[in-house]
C-alpha cells in the first residue's frame, strides 16, 4: 500500500520495512521528471500532487503550468482546473517558475500515468501474498494550522500493493478518528484519499499518530497496519505575552551607567525555536519621556541606566510602555505590551546646608542645661531617613565643653545648649564654627565634589552679680604632726569674682572630722586647736580634709575643701604582731615573727629583732635570725623541753624607736597547732571554773587569818599560846555545788571527797573531784606567785601528779600576800574569757 504525496516515490525505497503498504510521493527533485499516479477521471479543483519549486528555483516570483486544465499554487501543489478524463495511459505537461528580475526561468516536468487494473474478487480458499518489504516507507504527512479549506481537505492518498490484484478497502484509526477530537480525518474507502473535515489548532494537538489498515471484502487483511502521522504545521497565531502585567521595580539615584533596573520576560505558544516563538524587546514609551534614561536588551529583556540624568528630587517615579514582538521584531510580528513601573530610591546625594552663615545668641553667666539658640538647615533628601537627618558638631571654640549640640528628630534643627557654666569675668564673648553632616554617608560622587557646611554662631555672656568664689575648690596645706596646740598656718581663700579680691569674705568651718583645727573668721587661716595625729586619720596616709564656708556681706556663699597634709614624725615605735604561737615539735623547727610600723617607710623598715634580757634558760634554747626586712625567725634547740615559753623580744626601726613585748611560744608534742589549740581550749575551761573557786578559798584563807589575830589577841591575855602547828592551819575545800560533803584537810596529811563521794588519797595542799565527766582542779600557789599547774617542778604542782598518786609536798605557810597573788591573775583570765566568750 503506498500514499501518493508531493515528494518522489523513489526516495521512500531506501526505509522499506516488514510493512507491506507503499506510499507513493506527490514530489519530485528539482527542475526533473515528476510522475503522478491518478485515476483515470480526476474532479474539479482535485489535488493531484505536489512539486518541490525551491528546490528548483527558490528565488522563483512566477509560477505557470504549460497545461490550462491545471493550476498550481505557491507551495507547489498541483490542481485540476475542471473536470480531467485521461483518455490515454500518460499525459505529460510542464511547471514553469521564473524570477523576473534574474531573467532565470526553470520548467518541472510532470507526467501523470494511469494503468487499467481489472479487479477481481478473491476466492476465499486463495491465500493473499504479503510483501515482506515495503518499496516505499511512509513519509510523514502535514497539514496547515488553521487551515481555511476547502474541506473536507485532501492530505494524502493511500494505497496497498494488494489492491493490484484483489479488490480492497481502506480504513483509519487513532487521535482523530475513533478518538479526540473525533471525525476530524476520514479516509475513502475505495480509493485511500485522506481527507481533514475542519480547522486545527496546533497549540492544541500538534501531531495525529493514525493507523491506516488494508482489507479485503471479506475482512481479510490484505496488508499489515501502516503508521501514518500527520503533523500540524504551525502558524503564527500566538501573540506573545509578558508574564506580569505590571512589573515594579526600584533603582538608587546614584546608579551608574549600565547598572541593571530590572528584567521583562515574555512567552509564546507558539511552535518554539521557530520564527513564530523569536522574540524582541523594546520601550515603547517613557513617561516622563525627556530624558531618555532607560535601555532594554532586545533578547534577554534586561532594562539598564543608559544616562546620568538619574535625580530622585526631580523625578522620583518613571513609568515604561514594554513592547515584546515575535517573527524577530519583524514588522508583521505579533505583539504583546505591559507596564514597567520604575521607583528611584533616595541617596545621600545631597548635602545639609545652613540658611545662613553666622548666628548670635547670649546666655548668663553660671547657668547650664540651658538651650540658647535652634539652627535650622536644608536637606533635599528624602524626609526622615538617615540620607535626610542631621548631625550636628561643633567644630571649633568649645575646647573647655562649656556647649553642647544635638538633633532635633522632628524638625532636623541643632539644638545649642550650655551645659558648663560660663565665667563672664573670664570670656565676655565665645565664638563656636558648628559643622553640619547626616547621619548616612555621602554617596561617592558627592563626597568628592562636597565639602562639610560650616556657620559661625557667636554666644554673648551677660554678667551676673554673684557671690564669693572658691577657686580652686580643693586648697593644700601642710603641717607636722605633734605640732603644738595653737600652731597657726595660711588656710583657705576665697575671692569676689568681679573685683578678685577676698576682702569682706568671712569664713566657717562647715565640717573638722576630728576637730583639730580652728578657722580665722576675716582671714582664712587656721590653727591648731589639738595635737594632730597622723596615724589617727582615716583612710591613713591620706589626706585630713576640712570643709570651709566662705560668706560676703550679702550673705551669699561657696564651699571650699581644705586639704591638710599632715607629715610624719617617728613617733611610734615597731610592733610586733603576734602574741601567742604554738610550734609543734619536731616538725615545726622554728617559728616566724613580724612586726608593724604605724609611721611612714621612712621611719619604719628595716626592723632590728633581738633577745630583750633574756633568762638563762630562754638564751639557751632560743635564737633570732634576721628574715627580711620586717621579720625574724624564732628557734629552739633540739633537747628543748615541749611548754610554754615566755619570750621577750625587743625590735627597733630604722630611727631608733623601740619596743619590747613578751611573746608566749607554745612549744608543743603535736603534727599541727589546731591539736594544741584544742587542749589549751579544755584547760581554759577548767581554770575558768576554778577561778570561781579559788575566791572562795581566798575568803576561807582570809577568815582564818582573822580569826588567828583574834584567837592570838585572847591568848595574850589568857596567857596561852598557840600550837607550834598553828602556821599548817587545815584548808577547807568547799564544794559548792554540794555543802555540807566538804572534808578538813591537813597540811600532813588528808583526803579530799568529790562530787560522787570517791575518795582518794592524797598528801599536799591539792584536791581533785570529776564532776558530770568534766575536770575540777584546786590550784595553790606560794611564795613569788609564779607556780602554775602546769609543772610539778621545784614549787609546781599539777593535777596530773595528784592523780598517780605523787604528791609535792611543801611545808611553807601561806600568807595574804600569796594568796592574793595566786587568785588575782586567775580573776582576770576568766573575766578575759568571760568577754571574748
């Protein structure tokens, strides 16, 4: 089965498949022999084929056929003029195409066959033969988009190697046919012509894939299915469309030329990579139209600045007519317009500039935070943005911060305040330059062409009648400490402003920490009213500050500090800081000591330590050795006994003045103070209760002494004496807690009854008891009054010792005196400890 079409038969023979169709073609190569198959009678206004006139003559503007019974058209299409019957097989005639202004002219020859065939029906026992191979592949078919007809529209006939031998019919299917968008094709049954029954949109369906199918009249097929496509070619029917209606965008004043606005796109639904689809861009219209500031590129629709006239304070808006075009902007293009809306933003392009170059204004004098003048400036930039708003400086005369300008947000005026008093008696006039900026930064073209806008603005001070002046408000004296009472020195002055002088000013002390110094009412000086004390002043080393009141006749006033200096003497000696140290032996082999100096360096460091009259013992176990400048170093021998020692150490400043202080060295059996700290706390606590106690027995020890007088004084007149044992009278140890348990004990012998009645027994002058688990001791000392419970040598007698049974026996009487040395110093350890409890 072939379909016979404009182009040559032969060129299909070369993509013959395993179809049996053969499609015939309408067209021929160029300027040769073109052969058409056709019926034997052929219709008025029938196509009968199709000539390939470019490829001839593409140049051709005429175009005519040697034969008046046909007519071809522009795209080489061959037509009957009327009704044709071929009365022979062949019948030949010539397309003649000439280019009138070449003088060229070529001829087509065309020669249409037709072969009697006589058909015949096929017997149903007879087998069609099928081709294996085609002669001819199928060329695709295409058809005009929007075609105007006549239709139904002849595209192409069909026809089946079959049909030369059997009688066979033709039918179609597929997109068109039996599909959407139905009955748009048909085929004739008999003959294979292929026909189109109205318009197509190509947007819409641009290719029908349709299968052509070959049978014979008892549905046979003679042949198997042919594909046949049908193309819609396009048409430029499609106007292009920009994508937005209306396009905004925004571009800064101070763009340069060729910065890129923005960018216009538009489509067409047209066939694409065609003419129909070749876009260009161009402005139809600016509005403002002088002058031209804007370019669009033809193809990519990017709209730049092509001119420097680019000024917001003059036109701060432009609008753009787009214009797209397709066929390339060809003028019988379709076109498509929109609207480009182009905003131009504000920059700093503008410089504030005063209304004018110098100003006046006047303010008193002593007044501050007081606003005196507003400047007010121009600025084109836009309102209230930073390109607009002001920064104001002062660029000259304000060296001593008396003025002070800022910005006012609202009206973008500089507001000039004074915010330090001014001294009429000093400056009458002050002459300040203001400078005037915004707050954004200048563009660069402007920053280069524009200098900073100056005015002058001259400030009047009016005088004021004012009081005294305290000028400096802090005075320096100076004096020595220890200074005697009465010493007089130069004080505070203060003085008249306008005649800078300090007659009629009367002064008062308004405050002397101390009260060491008096004030001269008419003169201002002072005087010593106490001995001054450099080291009584707080901070120390610091100076001693007085405040001063100074009045005119008016009663108006200042207040004035008086700074005193006053300078060291030696008058304090080096102290020592510590009192009591504990050394844990053997770890710790030495302990160190530092002393404190009240005076200045001067009098102070190096310190000089020694041994002050040390006893016999103390020089044998103790050494001082120079540390540094303010300590010594305190060691013991290793064969020294574990007590306490009272040291005596004497340390002297670079001046001489010395001082000697006792310091007590716990020499202790310990691996660290604390464990010291701890026994010494629990022994405290039992002297604390013996002291109590120790009254007591003072008061028994003192009845007894009375009672001896009186005792002595009726034997004298009785003439009896006492027993040569009166002196070892028996001591009552008295318990307070439980009367009446109490024992007589003997100086040769007694026992002592504790709080639970153990007794226990002992020889001496000792008694111990155990009361709720705590440690009652009876300490009694004789002759000097240096015994102590501490030791049991020579005089010593501890608690310790009546415990384990070993008594110290003395046989010394006891008087007032000793005893009073033993309890007062006992009085006053507890009373001690009862205040720092």
């Amino acid at each position: 089965m072939a379909a016979a079409g404009p182009q040559s038969s032969l060129r299909g023979a070369l993509c013959r498949g395993l179809l049996t169709f053969v499609v015939f073609s309408f067209a021929c190569e160029a300027c040769k022999k073109v052969i058409f198959n056709v019926p034997s009678e052929l219709e008025t206004d029938k196509m009968v084929g199709r000539v390939n006139l470019e490829q001839c003559l593409r140049s051709a503007d005429l175009i005519q056929s040697s034969d008046p019974d046909f007519r071809v058209l522009g795209d080489g299409s061959v037509y009957t003029a009327g009704a044709v019957v071929l009365s022979d097989e062949k019948r030949s005639f010539t397309v003649w195409l000439s280019d009138t202004k070449k003088q060229t002219r070529k001829g087509i020859t065309v020669l249409l066959e037709h072969q009697k065939k006589v058909l015949r029906k096929r017997h149903t026992k007879e087998t069609v033969l099928r081709r294996a191979k085609r002669r001819w592949a199928p060329i695709p078919c295409s058809m005009q988009e929007n075609s105007l007809g006549p239709f139904p529209l002849f595209l192409q006939q069909v026809q089946s190697d079959a049909a030369q031998n059997y009688t066979v019919y033709y039918s179609i299917s597929g997109r068109g046919v039996d599909q959407e968008p139905l009955n748009l094709f048909y085929i004739e049954k008999d003959t294979g012509n292929l026909y189109c029954t109205r318009p197509v949109d190509r947007e819409e369906y641009d290719v029908f894939d349709l299968i052509a199918y070959a049978s014979t009249a008892d549905g046979y097929s003679a042949d198997l299915p042919l594909p046949l496509p049908i193309r819609v070619e396009d048409e430029n029917d499609n106007h292009p469309i920009f994508t937005e209606k209306i396009y905004n965008f925004e571009v800064p004043e101070s763009s340069k030329l060729g910065t890129k606005v923005g960018e216009v796109c538009a489509t067409d639904r047209d066939e694409p990579d065609t003419m129909h689809t070749r876009l260009k861009y161009s402005i139809l219209q600016q509005i403002p139209q002088s002058p031209g500031l804007f370019s669009v590129h033809p193809v990519t629709g990017a709209i730049t600045i092509v001119s420097q006239y680019l000024d917001r304070e003059v036109v701060d808006k432009y609008k753009l007519i787009m214009k797209v075009q397709d066929m390339d902007g060809q003028f019988f293009g379709l076109v498509g317009t929109s609207t480009c809306l182009i905003t131009v933003t504000d920059s700093n392009d503008n410089a504030p500039a005063f209304r004018q170059n110098a100003y006046e204004a006047s303010v008193e004098e002593n007044t501050y935070n007081v606003e005196i003048l507003r400047i007010p400036i121009e600025d084109k930039d836009l309102i209230n943005t930073a390109n607009w708003r002001a920064n104001f400086t002062i660029l000259r005369g304000n060296e001593n911060g008396h003025f002070k300008i800022s910005t006012d947000k609202k009206t973008n005026e500089g507001i000039l305040c004074v915010v330090k008093p001014l001294n009429y008696e000093e400056n009458h006039q002050v002459v300040l330059e203001i400078g005037v900026s915004n707050e954004a930064p200048f563009t660069r073209d402007t920053a280069l062409r524009t200098t900073m806008n100056r005015a002058l603005v001259t400030v009047q001070v009016r005088d004021q009648d004012e009081g005294p002046e305290c000028n400096p408000a802090a005075q320096y004296v100076r004096i020595k400490e220890n200074s005697a009472v009465g010493s007089r020195i130069n004080g505070y002055k203060a003085y008249d402003p306008e005649t800078r002088s300090s007659s009629g000013i009367r002064y008062r002390l308004l405050h002397d920490p101390k009260g060491w110094i008096s004030i001269d009412e008419i003169s201002g000086s002072i005087q010593t009213s106490k001995i001054l004390d450099r080291e009584a002043v707080t901070p120390r080393n610091d100076l001693y500050n007085v405040t001063v009141l100074a009045l005119d006749h008016d009663g108006r006033s200042c207040t004035g500090t008086l700074a005193i200096n006053i300078e060291d003497v030696n008058d304090n000696a080096p102290h020592i800081l510590q009192d009591q140290i504990i050394v844990c032996k053997p770890k710790m082999g030495y302990t160190d000591i530092s002393a404190f100096d009240a005076d200045e360096p001067i009098h102070g460091a190096p310190f000089y330590f020694s041994l002050a009259n040390p006893s016999s013992e103390i020089n044998k176990i103790w050494t001082l050795s120079k540390v540094n400048d303010t300590a010594a170093r305190l060691s013991y021998q290793k064969n020294a006994e574990m007590k306490e020692y009272n040291i005596p150490v004497t340390v002297k400043d670079r001046a001489g003045q010395s001082a000697t202080k006792t310091v007590r060295v716990n020499l202790c059996d310990c691996t660290h103070p604390s464990q010291c700290l701890a026994a010494s706390r629990s022994v405290s606590v039992s002297l604390g209760k013996w002291a109590i106690l120790a009254i007591l027995l003072g008061i028994a020890l003192l009845c007894s002494v009375l009672f001896t007088l009186v005792c002595g004084v009726v034997g004298a007149r009785k003439k009896k004496g006492f027993p040569e044992d009166l002196a070892q009278q028996n001591l009552i140890i008295s318990n307070t807690e439980a009367p009446g348990d109490d024992k007589v004990c003997s100086a040769n012998g007694f026992t002592t009854q504790t709080v639970n009645n153990t007794s226990q027994g002992f020889n001496g002058t000792m008694g111990s008891g155990v009361k709720n688990g705590g440690l009652e001791t009876i300490e009694m000392m004789k002759g000097g009054g240096h015994h102590t419970l501490e030791s049991c040598r020579g005089h010593h007698h501890t608690l310790d010792s009546s415990r384990t049974g070993h008594v110290c026996v003395d046989s010394s009487r006891y008087t007032n005196s000793e005893w009073h040395n033993f309890t007062q110093p006992r009085l006053r350890e507890d009373s001690i400890r009862g205040h720092t409890g």
